[in-house]
C-alpha cells in the first residue's frame, strides 16, 4: 500500500534519502507510517512490493540464497524506487526489511533506520487471533521447510508461492531454536517470530552508527507528544504535531480487542519471549492501545 505526500516535485534520477521503519509487524508501522505520509517531502509505503521483499528476505534470513542475489533483489525494487521518487525523503515501514537490514545500509549508506517497538504480547496476541492461518500455520511452514530441506540437498523442489503466508522463517542448522521449533505450536512460533526478528534488528543496528538510527516503542508514541517530536527530530520534519493528532485519532477509532493470554499461553510466551520482553522493559501490566 503506498500513500504519497509530495509538495516539491524531484528530478527523476535524484535519488531520495530511505528511511525504513523495521518492526516484527501488527507493531503499529502502519499507523505510523500514515503519520509520516502527511508530512511535506515524505513519500511513504507500507511493505512495499511485499510479494517480492518478503520471499527473497525470508530466504536470505534461512541461508536459501546467497547476498549477492539479494543484493540484486534489494536494488531492482528498494532501489529504483528510491532512485525514482519525487519527494526528498522514501519511507516504507516494512518488517519485511528486518531480516535484511545489513544489506539495506550497504546499499544506501545515507538510509536510516527505526526500530518500532510494541509489547510483545500484544504482538503475540494480535498475530494469533487476526492473522490466523496467514501467520506460521502448519500447512504454509510444512511447505517451507519441505522447500528449505530440498534446496540444501539440491533436490529441485519448486518453492512455495510469493503469498504471506508462506514466508516467515524457520530456524535451522545452528540455531538454537532450531530443534525445539519443530514441536512448538502455532502461537509458540508466533512467539518465536517476535523475538527472533527483533534479536536480528538489534543485532545488525550494533554494526551501523548511531546517528542513522533510532528505536521508539508505540506505547511512547502514541501517550506522549514528545517522544513523536523526538522521532520527527532524527528524520529532520519539524513539527510534529498534526501527525500526533492523526495517530490519537487513529487510536480512538479502533475499538482495543479483549484477547489477553491466557494463563497457558503466558507460560509459552514467557518460556519464548521473556529475555526479549525484559530488555525491551515490558514488565507492567498490559494495557491495550489499538485493536490491530
């Protein structure tokens, strides 16, 4: 989905300054990037050419292809249409672009990143009950480690289709979740998929300077006008406050949902997901913002 505000049309060829907002997803980047999309000079997309980065990132995540491919993959969409846009500034809030952030920063030495942050068990819990059988169901991740299996012994399997639900990784060789992934169920690997993408942003954040990046939890963004401002402040936009208007509405627009975990489920997201939920400092009683 793609939502434009361009007030000083570009040169075609100039190429726009890229800014990705990297998340585990049902994190809030799509209010968020409606925000930026009111915004002078921004032009933005929500994971944008989804059927082509999510694939080839989730392969790339599985060492099912090399970084040269990705590389090519990474230039032919992320950079012509960066190259092409009108405006001085290219968002896309992807977590399609978590698992590849190294290769994004090595293509555009001038992109910049943010790491959006919600409470994991709200990720968690969002992700089971809406996405459903779009998100880790047993079908979709059987075909995909039957094509990961197929491709390490070189037995020419045909992948499985470019559809969402094909593509959200599965760890092997010498992960440490490898062996204990094949017996969770479906919300322990929704669980996995929340800490395992944010470990992976956190750990290629460490290897770019600081100045081109940033992290923001949405609790923040959405309850205090200074921590937008602040946001606003890294991507050099001014004022923040219309956008912080436009997130309130959004929140009061949405009817927050009642599906707390239960107590059999805390136990598997704690067992998954507590080291993860401490050092994020989600240790308060959850409290529902948007019904996503």
């Amino acid at each position: 989905m793609t939502n434009s505000a361009r007030s000083r049309p570009r040169q075609c060829g100039n190429s726009a300054a890229p800014v990705f907002i990297v998340s585990s997803g049902n994190s809030g980047a799509r209010v968020l990037e409606d925000a930026f999309s009111h915004c002078p000079d921004v032009t933005t997309h929500h994971e944008y050419m989804v059927n082509i980065i999510q694939p080839m990132a989730v392969r790339y995540w599985m060492h099912l292809t090399d970084r040269s491919e990705a590389l090519k993959v990474l230039g032919a969409t992320y950079g012509a249409a960066i190259k092409y846009a009108e405006t001085p500034i290219w968002i896309d809030a992807s977590s399609k672009a978590s698992w590849v952030i190294n290769l994004l920063t090595e293509l555009f030495p001038n992109a910049r990143v943010i790491h959006l942050v919600r409470d994991g068990r709200e990720v968690v819990s969002s992700c089971f009950h809406n996405l459903g059988a779009e998100c880790y169901d047993d079908r979709s991740m059987t075909a995909l480690a039957k094509y990961a299996e197929g491709n390490r012994t070189h037995s020419g399997l045909t992948p499985p289709p470019p559809e969402e639900k094909y593509w959200w990784p599965i760890p092997g060789g010498h992960h440490p979740d490898a062996a204990a992934f094949k017996s969770w169920d479906h919300f322990e690997r929704i669980a996995f998929h929340w800490t395992e993408i944010n470990r992976t942003i956190i750990r290629s954040l460490d290897n770019i300077p600081d100045s081109k990046h940033t992290r923001v939890h949405l609790e923040d963004l959405v309850s205090q006008p200074a921590s937008l401002q602040s946001l606003f402040d890294f991507m050099e936009l001014g004022p923040a406050d219309q956008a912080f208007e436009i997130l309130r509405d959004t929140i009061n627009a949405n009817q927050p949902q009642s599906n707390l975990l239960t107590d059999k489920e805390q136990v598997k997201f704690d067992a998954i997901a507590g080291p993860m939920m401490i050092q994020f400092g989600y240790q308060e009683e959850r409290k529902h913002l948007v019904n996503y």
